[in-house]
C-alpha cells in the first residue's frame, strides 16, 4: 500500500479512533476508580473518627480511654493519623505524627463537616482527613474539642496507578482485535473493488470483452456505467473501420483517374510534369494507405477477448500470396504448431502479416520461411527469406518509419511502418536482422485457449482438429 491508498487512510483513521476510544474509556475507567477508593477512604476515615471521639474521656494512654487498634498510629510517619486540638492549639496526637502538627483545616474546606478534604502533611505527605467538633464535659465545665483523622493519600496514589497498569493490560489486547477487526472490514468492503481493477485489466489486455463478475449493489451501477462506456467504444471503432474503408473506397477512383491523367502527359511529352504528379501520388497513396491501415486497427484493449488462430490465418494470406506476382514462384516453408492462438484481434493478425509476408515476397530470391514459437507464455512469430537484409539508416533495431530501408529505392517501408503502428498498440514491436537474409521477428502474448495447453496441446471441443497444416514447402502451383 501507498501513501496515496485509499484503504491506507481508512486503516490509519480506524486505528487513531481506536486509540482515542480506548485512551478514554482506560482515563475515564481510572477516574472512576479512585472515585470510589475515596468513597471507601472516607467511609473508612469516619469509622476512624467514631473510634477516636469513643477513646475520649478517662486518663489513659495520651489521654483515651484505651489504644486504638490500628498499629500505624504508632510508627512514626506510619501513614495513618490522628489529633485532638482545643482552640486551635493540638493538645494530643498519635505517635506517627511524630514532632509535627496536622495543619488546621481551611474554614472553606471544611465547611461540611461529614466530608473529606485534603492537606499537606508530616514529611511533605498529602493527607485524606476528617475532621469534627465534640464536646465533652458537663454543663458547667464542658470543652470543645475538635477530632482529625487522616491517611495518607500515597495508599490512594497506589492502587489507581496499580489499577492503571491492570486496565492497560487488558486494553490493549482489545485495541489490538479492534485494528485486526479494521483491517478485515477494510478488506472485505474494498474487495469489490480490487474485483473491479481485475476486471477492467482483464478487459484493457483483451482476455474479457465486458465486465461479468457479480458485484454488489453499491458497485453494481458503476460496472454497468463502465459495460456501456465499453460498448459505445467498441461501436465507434467498428463506425471508424467502416468509415476507413468507405474512405479509401471512395479515393480509389480518384487516384486512378489522376493515374491515367499522369500518363497521358508522359505521352503529350511532359515528362517533368508527369514525374513530378506521379511522386505527389505516390505519396499521397502511402499516406492515405497507411492512415487506413492505423483506423482499422483494433489494439489490445479493444481486442476484448478476441484471439487469432495462427495457422489458420497465416494459411489463408499463403494462398493469397500465391496469385500475387512471384507468390508462385517461391518456395514457402512453414513450421507452425496447430491450434495455436494468440492474444490479438484476428484482424490485426491479419494486417501484421498480409504486411509482413508481402514484404516477403517481393524481395525473396527463391524461399521464405514462417516459423511459431511458444517462449513461456508468448509465441514468437518469424519471418524469414533469402533476398537482401536492410540497410540504411536505422534506429533501435528497426528501419525508418515511412523511409524505404531495403537495398532497393523502390522498397515498400509502408507496409513495415503499419506493422510497428499495430504492434506498438500490443506493447510489442519488430526486430530483424540479417546476414545475407532477412529475418523479422515479434512476441505476442498467448491467447487463453493457448497458455492453458501443454507442448502437445488438445484440440478444444469446438474446433475440428487442423491437419498438419499445409504441406511442411509450398512448392510453384
């Protein structure tokens, strides 16, 4: 996942919420802790002061009536204290007090007497206390004792940082489920969509011609409007093919009655004139071949599924290329494995080597061979024959685009310039090469039908089994 990851954001704001719920429900949960241990504390600090004001009276140990049971009164700084004070002036104390004092308490603080307030006390400790009036004595010599009891608020400070440690631990294994629980909502809801990437990629390399898988409601609509958007473009190629064709019907006549103007200045003697209109023809008939050419090629992401048979398509441009001048004068070898298809629009097929073995043809001396071969999952296609290889300035392994690049002036780069324009649309492209021959080569990748199959494959239920193809030479008819 990338910083720009839509399920990246979604998963970094789920865990940050998760966080932030977690953090306050442990804060809120320790808050509510300690509220209650001081509940308990003053409760407890009100049982303290019951016994203390009931230890009051006769001459006995710091003046009570007998020893309180809790054994910190009697350590020094032990946590636990009491003290008696008449007018301000403490007159007994407990032994933890030691040499010091319980401040007074502030009139604001204690000004309900059944509530607990807080003070600083012996060796800089903070104290929980209660304090009360009591008097003691008859009507006539009665004294007003005030009582204070406290603890130490550390016991406090303790048991919530105890309890803090305790919630943490069981938080976060809950946080930890929370962001797994996350990270599998994220997955499951952004599955369809990863669906849908599969599927447009399946569509933009040709293995499907539309959308199919089933998708839920809220993606529904989407792959329909993308099922559409597909149809009308494959509408407005097949307008474009039909309108190519249409095009280059309609400028044949055209340029074969200014063919015919050309000759009749040669024949008046304008000869100058007559070369000079035969080259702007010429040009203007490569432009307006090639331009066709490029409008009636499908491409790889308009192929939608479509693959072509190599042997049946090579097989039909052979005996085509029999009637053409010199087709029947050559030997034509062929070493191609049967059923084989390829991830291309039958038609680009059949443009890539009605182009190629036309090449062929008109410069092989006596021979040319076609050879298929399967290289992992793509098949090479190669192209072989014994006339001149190229020259003349190229770039990249492959000849000028438009700029005849056989040895011959008069050689056609056109139909080699279609070739690239098409392969181009496949990723791919031609490389030839040539020792005292010519050999011309691309990869295409495998059709479904073909990557499936073994080295020996099986002839799928639809099709009748091709013989041997042809026989291994096409000798002159």
């Amino acid at each position: 996942m990338t910083g720009n990851s839509i399920r990246l954001r979604l998963l970094a704001v789920a865990i940050m919420s998760i966080v932030a719920t977690i953090g306050v429900a442990g804060a809120s949960l320790v808050v509510f802790f300690e509220r209650q241990v001081l509940r308990y504390v003053e409760q407890d600090l009100n049982i303290r002061w019951t016994a203390l004001a009931a230890a009051l009276g006769a001459e006995g140990e710091a003046g009570l009536s007998h020893r309180l049971t809790d054994p910190r009164y009697h350590q020094p700084y032990g946590g636990a204290y009491w003290q008696v004070s008449e007018q301000g002036r403490p007159i007994m104390r407990s032994r933890s007090l030691w040499d010091t004092d319980l401040p007074a308490a502030d009139p604001r603080q204690n000004s309900d007497g059944e509530k607990a307030y807080e003070v600083e006390g012996p060796d800089g400790a903070e104290l929980y206390v209660v304090e009360r009036n009591v008097t003691i004595g008859g009507a006539d010599d009665s004294r007003t004792l005030s009582l204070a009891v406290a603890l130490d608020h550390k016991q406090i400070v303790e048991l919530r940082q105890a309890f803090g440690w305790d919630v943490t631990r069981v938080l976060i294994p809950i946080a930890i489920v929370l962001v797994l629980f996350a990270w599998l909502q994220l997955w499951l809801g952004l599955r369809p969509l990863r669906a849908v990437g599969q599927e447009l990629n399946a569509v933009q390399t040709g293995q499907i011609r539309r959308m199919t898988k089933r998708f839920p409601d809220e993606v529904a609509p989407l792959v329909d409007s993308i099922n559409k958007l597909l149809d009308r473009q494959e509408n407005l190629v097949r307008k474009a093919r039909d309108r190519a064709g249409a095009l280059a019907h309609g400028l044949k006549t055209p340029l074969t009655i200014l063919g015919g103007e050309v000759r009749r200045l040669e024949q008046a003697g304008l000869k100058d004139a007559a070369a000079r209109m035969q080259e702007q023809l010429e040009l203007l008939s490569a432009h307006i071949e090639r331009e066709v050419a490029r409008a009636r090629t499908s491409g790889a992401s308009v192929g939608h599924g479509d693959h072509a048979h190599a042997d049946e398509t090579i097989a039909r441009i052979l005996r085509l290329m029999q009637h053409m001048p010199r087709g029947d004068q050559l030997i034509w070898r062929t070493e191609l494995p049967a059923d084989l298809g390829i991830a291309m629009d039958p038609h680009d097929f059949g443009e890539v080597m009605g182009n190629l073995l036309d090449n062929a043809r008109k410069w092989a001396r006596s021979s040319v061979t076609i050879r298929v071969e399967r290289v992992g999952g793509m098949a090479r296609i190669i192209v072989e024959d014994d006339g001149p290889g190229f020259s003349g300035n190229t770039e990249g392994g492959l000849p000028e685009r438009g700029v005849p690049s056989r040895n011959d002036p008069a050689s056609s780069g056109l139909g080699l310039s279609i070739v690239q324009d098409i392969l181009a649309e496949y990723g791919t492209r031609i490389h030839f090469d040539g020792n005292g021959h010519c050999h011309i080569s691309f990869e295409i990748p495998l059709g479904q039908e073909s990557s499936s199959q073994s080295s020996d494959p099986a002839v799928p239920p639809n099709r009748k089994k091709a013989p041997s193809l042809w026989p291994r030479e096409i000798g002159k008819v």
